[in-house]
C-alpha cells in the first residue's frame, strides 16, 4: 500500500514540476505572476527562462531516478530539491509577494516533498 502511494505522490510531483518549467517557458509572465514575484515588463527575459530550464530539469531528473535508480535514489532527490520551494518562500517574501503565496504555494510545496522523501524511504 505504500510503495504505489510513495511513487504515485513522486511522479505527480515531478510532473507537475515539468509543468511550472514548461509554463516557464512558453508563458513566462503569467508563469513569473503565479509564482507570486511578478516579472517587471522591462526585465531581462533570460532569468524567466533559467528558472524554466531548471524546473523542467529537475522533474525530469526525478522522474529517471524514479524509473531507473528506484525509492531510495529518489528519496534523496526529493530530500534535496526541498531546497528550492524553500528558497522560493524566501525569494516570494524578499521580493514583495504575500505570505499567502509564499507559504500557501511555496511553503507548503516544501512539505509535501519532504513528506514524499520520507514516504520514498520508507518503501
């Protein structure tokens, strides 16, 4: 019961980190709003598109390790990438946004991957 659990809970996260990349990507101002840091219209279009390059990249990379390397490898993925959401709190709240975001977007995505960690260890 919980193997399926851990990796389903895995492969939606990491799709949907595909997802924020793709947006990223293909509609990088409504991406950079929803984010909770909107982009300034006059601002360098390259960090849109960073930010977009290491999403995609990174649910791809958890996804292989979900399919090629198993739980534990992807444990320690998900144990790391925690970093990001985390930042992007700090980033949101540095940067203007609200604290709805930053903690009910941002925040709150830490947690569900820090609990996917733990349930990807746990397999």
């Amino acid at each position: 019961m919980l193997t399926p659990l851990a990796y389903g809970l895995a492969i939606v996260l990491n799709l949907f980190v595909v997802f924020i990349g793709a947006r990223f990507l293909l509609v990088p101002r409504a991406a950079a709003a929803g984010y909770g840091v909107p982009a300034k219209k006059d601002g360098d279009a390259a960090y849109l598109t960073i930010k977009g390059l290491r999403d995609g990249s990174y649910g791809l990379l958890g996804l292989a390790l979900l399919a090629f390397a198993g739980a534990h490898a992807a444990a320690w993925f998900m144990l790391v990438v925690a970093i990001n959401p985390l930042g992007d709190t700090v980033v949101v709240l540095r940067n203007g946004g609200t604290k709805a975001v930053a903690f009910g977007v941002h925040f709150a995505t830490a947690v569900i991957v820090l609990v996917n960690a733990a349930l990807l260890f746990a397999v």
